[in-house]
C-alpha cells in the first residue's frame, strides 16, 4: 500500500489519470490524499469530483477555496464565473449528491507522520489547536445550517488568531487560515492580498506562513497545496505540492513512503 499526495486538481481530470496511471495507482491498495481544490478553472470538475467521490475510502480529501466558492454558487449566494468551469456540476442530475459530498469533506486531513491542509495551518496554532479548529467548521458545514456560514464567510478581517474568538469572527479566521493563507506579517498576522511568489515581494515585513521564525512547530509534516507561484516547495517539515497545471504547469504527485514526486504536464491552460 501507498500513500499518494496530490496537489490542486482544479479540474485537471485527463492530467490526474495520467499521473495515475503513471504511478500505477490500485484504489484497493493506495490511498489517494487530495490538496483541495478539486474544482474550479480546469475543464472537467464535474469529472473530476465524479472519480474521487466514487474512489470512497480510497481517497482523503481536504476542502480548498474554490470548493467552498462552489456551494456558495449552488446556493445563490455568488453568480457562476465565467471562467470557473462548474456550471456542469449545477446542471448535472447528481449535481445536488455532488455538492452535498463536498460538504461532508473536512478541512484537515491526519496521517501518522504528516497532515493534510489546502493552504497550511495557521503559524499560531499547534496540532490540537488546528484539530479543534477544523472540526468546528466542519461540524457547522455538515450540520442544516451550513448555507449560513457559507454566506457569511467572506471577509479578510479577523487577521490573527486569539483563543477568545467566537462565533463568526472565530469561523472566518479558521477557514482563511485553511484555504486562503500565504502570506503573514511578523506578528503571525494574516497578509490576504499578495499572491506572487516570495521571491517577488518587495516588503520586507511579508513572510510565507511556514516561514515565520515564531511559527509553532507541529510534531507532523504539513503537506498543503493552493499556492500555484511558489512552484513546489520541499522544506524540512513543510511541503507544498500545487505545481499550477491549471495555468499550463504541471500537477504533482508524492509518494509519501519514499518521498518520490511525479509529475505530469498541463494539456491545456485555463483562459
């Protein structure tokens, strides 16, 4: 048995097969581990939430920004983009079991030696803090209710993370640091605006979350994804495995058991 790690799909379904086909992946024996990001600007989301659902225990699956926007869609809340490929997952007859799947899935995802989160886990938290968090809104998200958070998740603000948070404030903090973070400030405060690649940014007083010198150290390797322009990034306890395929990069792929990536090139780019 292996356990294979995949960044961003963002509807990239013929790249995902070919690189599982690549890797000879058995669903009967492998574990497929899922960055987030299932659906959004590649040309088959529908597909591609088709085969991982229909995968069952056979894939792990964290929920990324782009699929949070898509219940927000599905419920009226947002209009459809243009350029966000979903419109066939609203059509589609099991459109409704689709979207209702996806809210079943959680935020974190746990193996014995690393953890799964679309775009990290905030500087501030350890692992139990970032365990609580996540159930928190999973809870609200699988409960009758969900479509209220959904609505009023929107918003940058709070930045920084306190025990005494509640309610709203303390949701929109979890699922930002969750699916939205890159950069922070020193202090551990969170930056939603920049998205270059650290190489790029200018102010000094802007770090990568994993970067911060103050960042709690869990005792698991972070795996995360939806961070396109840092290319992959393979540090000692934190990697990042969204390699962009959906802007004409590549997807990848880790073998966790002997740290192997692959990799297989875009067939096309989003517009």
């Amino acid at each position: 048995m292996s356990n294979y790690i995949v960044g961003d799909i963002q509807g990239c379904f013929d790249e995902l097969q070919l690189l599982l086909k690549q890797v000879a992946f058995n669903p009967e024996h492998d574990i497929l581990w899922v960055a987030g990001d299932l659906v959004a600007r590649g040309p088959k989301s529908l597909e591609t939430l088709r085969f991982i659902r229909d995968l069952g225990p056979a894939a792990k699956v964290v929920l990324g920004n782009h699929d949070l926007h898509l219940l927000a869609v599905s419920r009226g809340i947002h209009p459809v983009k243009k350029k966000d490929k979903t419109l066939p997952i609203l059509e589609a007859d099991d459109g409704p079991a689709l979207l209702d799947w996806i809210r079943q899935q959680p935020l974190l995802q746990e193996h014995e030696e690393f953890v799964l989160a679309h775009a990290g886990i905030s500087p501030q938290w350890d692992l139990q803090t970032a365990r609580t968090a996540a159930k928190e809104i999973e809870t609200l998200l699988q409960g009758p209710h969900w479509d209220w958070l959904i609505e009023h998740m929107y918003s940058n603000q709070p930045d920084i993370w306190h025990d005494a948070l509640s309610g709203l404030e303390r949701y929109r903090y979890i699922i930002n640091s969750y699916t939205r973070m890159r950069f922070c400030f020193p202090d551990g405060r969170l930056d939603m605006a920049c998205k270059l690649p650290p190489s790029e940014v200018t102010d000094g007083s802007l770090l990568p979350w994993f970067a911060l010198p103050n960042r709690v150290k869990l005792e698991k390797t972070v795996l995360f994804g939806h961070w396109a322009a840092l290319e992959g990034y393979r540090g000692h306890d934190v990697i990042g495995l969204d390699t962009g395929c959906v802007w004409g990069a590549t997807l990848t792929l880790l073998r966790w058991e002997d740290k192997a990536y692959f990799e297989q090139a875009a067939l096309s780019r989003a517009n």
